[in-house]
C-alpha cells in the first residue's frame, strides 16, 4: 500500500476515486442509456445484467469494483429477510418517497429534512469504499452521498454531543423482518462524535451512478468504510445527538458477540470465528482482512491508546 501522509490522504484518495468513478460513471450512463431505449421502457428495463463494471473502476488499492449485480443481489437486510437473496425481491416496494429524516437531540438547530432536500443541499460525491462484513465477506461499491458531518453541520451539535445515534425506518406493514420479535426494532447504530465528524463517514444516497436500491438501503444509508457492514445503517429516518453511547440493534441482541466499536480488525477474533481473512463476493479463495479494513492511514488515530480487544 501506497503510503500517504494522514493531512493529505482525504484530497488524494478523493481525486483518485472521483476520477475512477467519473471514468465509470462515463461507461454506465451509456449501458442505463441503452437499456432505457430497450422494449418494455421505464424503470425495470434497466436489468442489474445491463450495468457492468466499466474497465478500471476501481477503489484506490487497486481493487476493481464488484458488479451490480452482485452488489443488489447479496444483501443483508434483517427487516426483509434474513437470508441475503430476498431483499432484492422483498424490498422492491417499500416506499422510499416522500421520506424524510429527522435530526435533532443535543443540536442548536434541530430540523427535518426532507429527502429531496438532502439530495440538492449538499454536492453528490462519488466515493468508492470497500465493506467489509463481519460474516467475513467483503465487496467494494461505488457510492454516491455526502459526507454525514456536513449534514451534522447544518444542526449544529452542541457541546453535550458525544454520540451519534441512527435509526431505521419502523414499519411493520412494509418490513416482514419487524414481526419477527427477536430483534429489538428499531435497526439502530450508532458511532462516536468524532468518528461521524471523520470526513470518510458518508451518508449514501446512490450506487453505481443510478438511484440507491431498497435493498441496499434506499433512499438514505450510512457507509462507514472502516467498520464491519452492520454499522453502515439503512434506509435511515432519524438521526439523534446524544450525550450516552446508543445501545444498537446487534449490541442488545448479543453484546458478546457486537460491541459499539466495530472496527475491521484482523487480529481480533469474533467469538465464533476468525476475522484474519475474508471472502471477497465474486473471487476464488480468500484475502487477508486489512486493519480498519485498508483505511488504517486515515481512521487509526481515531483509537490512539485504546485496547481495541476491550473496544470491540
Ligand atoms: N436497517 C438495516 N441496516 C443494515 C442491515 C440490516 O439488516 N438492517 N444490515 C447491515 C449489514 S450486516 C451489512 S453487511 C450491510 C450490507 O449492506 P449492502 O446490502 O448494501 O451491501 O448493511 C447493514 N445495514
Ligand atoms: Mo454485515
């Protein structure tokens, strides 16, 4: 790995991704062209088999993206199912407009946004990040989003404000997974002041150039590269300015097994299996986990001086 100074790595590795991104991107309006022009028009004539990825989209390791396909087909979403075929099909109606998401608790200016808003307030940037499961798969994505301390900017944080905490559409109706009560639902998350302020925590709002997907969390979802997929929380309504540590979905449900922190660490086993290596979706054999997932440079002062095997 490249090395690069920590003050520069935020530019560098943007221009880097932006610049692959935009060379995909290129490439995939033409396939999303094509295929609005097919028999059948409107939304479904874009088949995930339409969007490939382009030559050279990678993420700044090297590693070329995953395909669409495998990206809207592989999911974990609880609140659909939990195998990871289903919310492809059980998700394709939740109603993701009009959706707003609520920011307020320990904030001089609490607000809800509407969705639309969220899109044309901030600049859309193109990012892409790998996630890494902590079932021990892994894939890169090409996000669109913004960062999430720009949209805590806008409220205003006061000083009381240690946590960020996240929460999950609740609806039932719309979400099959939610009757099931073994999990404590709402889906929440949540991350430390300082890691939601670090420029690579992205509130996503796209994938590979086109609408985010109900499966993967539409229409707003968090992606916290340096953490096991869990923490990157979907299809988000409310977003809270706490002064407590927010107990998450997979803390209450096994907090043996979840901590708070949930950063990629190879050297740090859950307690049913290693995290050393991992399965990346659409490769043969396994890689090596990377520290913090590959965003060592960028994420580890973050944890300066903690026993990151306590702070799981
Ligand atoms: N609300 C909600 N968010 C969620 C989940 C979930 O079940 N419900 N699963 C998490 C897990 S375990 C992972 S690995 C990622 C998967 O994101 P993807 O399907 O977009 O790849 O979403 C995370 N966000
Ligand atoms: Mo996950």
């Amino acid at each position: 790995m490249i090395k690069i100074p920590s003050s520069e790595i935020t530019p560098e590795h943007l221009f880097n991704s932006r610049r692959t991104f935009l060379k995909g991107a290129a490439a995939l309006s033409g396939a999303a062209l094509l295929a609005a022009c097919a028999p059948g028009g409107g939304q479904a004539a874009t088949t995930p088999a339409d969007i490939m990825p382009a030559d050279g989209l990678t993420d700044e390791l090297g590693n070329p993206v995953n395909s669409y396909e495998d990206i809207t087909t592989y999911n974990n979403y609880y609140e659909f199912s939990t195998d990871k075929q289903s919310p492809a099909r059980l998700a394709q109606n939740l109603v993701t407009s009009p959706w707003e998401v609520e920011v307020g608790g320990l904030v001089n200016k609490p607000r809800t946004f509407a969705m639309e808003d969220l899109l044309t307030m901030f600049d859309q940037e193109e990012r892409i990040y790998r996630l890494r499961c902590v079932e021990a798969w892994s894939m890169v994505i090409p996000w669109q989003g913004f960062p999430l301390n720009k949209l805590l900017a806008e409220v205003e944080p006061t000083s009381e404000a240690k946590f960020v905490r996240f929460e999950t559409l609740y609806d039932p109706q719309q979400m099959p997974g939610q009757r099931d009560s073994y999990f404590r639902w709402p889906y929440v998350e949540g991350l430390r002041i300082d890691e939601a302020m670090h420029d690579l925590a992205l509130l996503a709002t796209g994938l590979y150039g086109k609408e985010l997907t109900p499966q993967n969390g539409a229409p707003i979802r968090l992606a916290v590269p340096w953490k096991y997929g869990f923490k990157s929380i979907k299809s988000i309504v409310k977003i809270e300015l706490v002064d407590k540590m927010p107990v998450s979905l997979w803390m209450a449900a096994a907090p043996i097994e979840y901590g708070f922190y949930a950063n990629v660490n190879p050297a740090v086993s859950h307690p049913r299996w290693s995290q050393a290596s991992e399965r990346r979706i659409g490769e043969l054999g396994r890689r090596d986990t990377l520290m913090f997932n590959g965003y060592e440079e960028e994420v580890a002062a973050l944890y300066a001086g903690m026993d990151l095997s306590a702070h799981y």
